[in-house]
C-alpha cells in the first residue's frame, strides 16, 4: 500500500501515469466513448464518474505549461448547449492546476477527437453517461 494516493486510482492507471512523459495525452472518457477500437492502451473504471477521476488524476498531474490548451474536448454539435459537466471540469482544472497552464479548453469536432485519442499514450473508460464528458490531458513537467 502507498500513502495519500486516492483509492479511485487502480495501480494500472497509477502505473500509466507514471509511464507519460511531457507532453503525452490521456483521455478520460465517458461510458459511451469508443474507447475499445482506438485506445492504444484501455483502462477500464467503469463503477467511476469522470469528474471524480479527473479529480484524483490531477491531484499529482502537471499540465503542459507549453501549449495553448493543454486540455482539450469534444465539441458538441453546433444547435447543441454547453455540456453542463464541463463547468465541472473548469472548475476541478482550476482548483488543482499549480502551473497555471490551464486558461480555457480546446474543442475538436468529434471525428477528429477520436482521431486524437487515436494517437493518446492511453484510454481510460469511467462509467459516466453525461453527454460530450470525454477530456484529454497533455502532461507538463514538475
């Protein structure tokens, strides 16, 4: 057993985050997410919500503090409403992001989000339903 390492952290997600170096991605995805056909590497956490992962995950993850938007979304359709969970994830960025690289996200048409997540060091699937709740991560340095 480690200390204060949160317990919605499995030891392979744990081990994945150790493994990313600057400027690697991770995306934390939602129950619905095509995770399975495109991750280079899937986790699974489907008993999570993803803002309770997000939460956990930044509790020790840098975000890149050289690129623009180092956490970057789905973008929703364009008759479609701002997904109420992303004031969720703005406000967990917000609360843990030490570095201040977080300013605002950068939003990519669906196909192009996967073809990112494509390209993600990893996948991870949380059990969450909300609409457009997918969020990559590039990791900075400490």
């Amino acid at each position: 057993m480690l200390r204060n390492i949160p317990q919605i952290i499995s030891p392979e997600l744990l081990k994945i985050l150790m493994e990313m170096g600057h400027s690697d991605v991770i995306v934390l995805a939602d129950a619905n997410y095509p995770a399975a056909s495109g991750a280079k590497r899937l986790i699974r956490a489907d008993g999570t919500d993803v803002t309770v992962l997000l939460d956990a995950v930044l509790r020790f993850f840098p975000l890149d503090t050289f690129v623009t938007h180092p956490a970057v979304l789905m973008a929703p359709l364009p008759d479609s409403p701002t997904p109420p969970i992303w004031s969720e994830f703005r406000n967990i960025i917000s609360h843990h992001d030490k570095e201040k690289a977080f300013t605002d996200f950068q939003l990519i048409d669906r196909f192009d989000f996967y073809e990112y997540a494509r390209k993600a060091y990893a996948i991870v699937q949380t059990g969450t339903t909300a609409h457009y709740a997918n969020i990559a991560l590039i990791k900075g340095v400490l």
